[in-house]
C-alpha cells in the first residue's frame, strides 16, 4: 500500500493558496494555454494534503516539443499501469484504497516495458471505490471498482490535480472543474464542456490493465 500521506517537497501555487485557506488563483486562459502547448509530460505525483483537499500532483515538467516515439504511444489493450512517480512501480489493486485520492498513472507496453509518459495526453488519475457505487454507465469500464480518467482538464488543459475527500470529486485548480469518478467523471461543477475520458480497465491476473483507448479525445477540443 503506498503511503499517500508523504509530503511533497515542490508544492504548487495552487498548494500555497490552499494552505492560507483561499481559493487557488484562476490562471489566465493565455498561460494555460501556453503551459498546454508546452507540456508534454507531467512529473512528481506525490500527493499532498491541505486543508481536506489533496493534491495530486504538484509539478509539471516543460518539453517546447512533442516528437512522436514509443513514449508518446497512446494507451492499448493489455498496458500495465505505472506511477507517474515511481514508473518502476505497477499498479495491483491493493496499491488503492476505496474512496482514497486517485492516484496518477501511466500506462506501460508490458512486452516492451516502455512507460508511455511522454506526453501528458497518457496522464490518467485512477481510483478505487465500492463497485456498488459506481453508475451503470461507469460500471462496465471499471476493474472491480477501479476506474480510470485522462487526468487532463477538459476546458483548458490543466492537470486535475487536487481531490476533494467530502464529495469525492476529482477537482481542476484552474477555474475549478469538479468531475465525479463514480459517474464516468461526468462534470459536476464548473466551465468544463465535457467529462474527462474514460479509460477502460480490466484484471489480468493480479494486474490491473488497460481494456481499450480512451474514449473520447484527451484535453481540450
Ligand atoms: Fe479550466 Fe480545468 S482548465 S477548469
């Protein structure tokens, strides 16, 4: 069981608005789309918690181009499942405790062992909860309760990045896009036009895997 109580070392602005109780800063649309432009992959996930909202992932590595290579594959049937902050590590179900801050994901070629995360469009928030809460629509895409979302904002291309414990909704710190795990990431509160993508799992073995592609595009449209 990793220890999601470990305390960053480089939290954000976001973190630092939380810990003196206000509200993250709305960044403006012309950096966010800068940083979306830039970003091609996505670093520490450690995650953070302040004030009840978790952090999920705190820094964001800067690539000025996106080149296509084994890394920037997208995600294929039968791909492990690995930390985005600890790639050696893959992802078995007892790694997750149900109704806990979903984790932050790469998926992985099993026979090639490539680790997918040369661009933040592979980036996925995985979590676990009772099968029994999750909506008819999410239940066929998850692997025993563990379901698994493209961890990029559908509005402008954040990172959703902080968890919110109390309802359990995957938060955006942007403009504060809430997503709901348990109903297909369907968008619970704010600007984001469309759910965050299903990636569908399924079990091999022990192994939780990726079932199919994600199902709707990545990012903002
Ligand atoms: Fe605006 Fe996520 S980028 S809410």
């Amino acid at each position: 069981m990793r220890d999601d109580n470990v305390k960053s070392a480089g939290a954000g602005a976001a973190a630092a608005a939380i810990s003196r109780g206000e509200a993250p800063q709305a960044e403006s649309e012309e950096l966010i789309r800068r940083r979306r432009f830039l970003q091609a992959g996505v670093g520490v996930g450690i995650a953070l918690t302040v004030g009840g909202i978790s952090i999920l992932s705190v820094t964001s590595s800067l690539h000025p181009i996106e080149k296509a290579t084994p890394e920037t594959e997208p995600p294929a049937p039968g791909d492990k499942l690995v930390f985005a902050d600890e790639q050696t590590h893959v992802l078995v179900p007892s790694d997750l405790q149900i109704g806990a801050a979903p984790q932050m994901v790469y998926p992985m070629d099993p026979k090639t062992k490539v680790v997918k995360g040369g661009t933040a469009n592979n980036l996925a928030l995985v979590g676990r909860f009772d099968p029994a809460n999750l909506s008819a629509d999410t239940k066929p895409h998850a692997a025993g309760g563990i379901v698994a979302y493209s961890a990029i904002c559908t509005h402008l291309g954040c990172t959703v990045s902080l968890w919110d414990p109390k309802e359990e909704w995957m938060h955006c710190p942007c403009h504060h896009a809430r997503f709901d795990p348990r109903n297909d990431a369907k968008v619970m509160e704010g600007p984001a036009p469309r759910p965050l993508p299903v990636l569908p799992l399924n079990m091999d073995g022990n192994d939780v895997v990726v079932a199919a592609g994600f199902l709707s595009p990545t990012g903002p449209q």
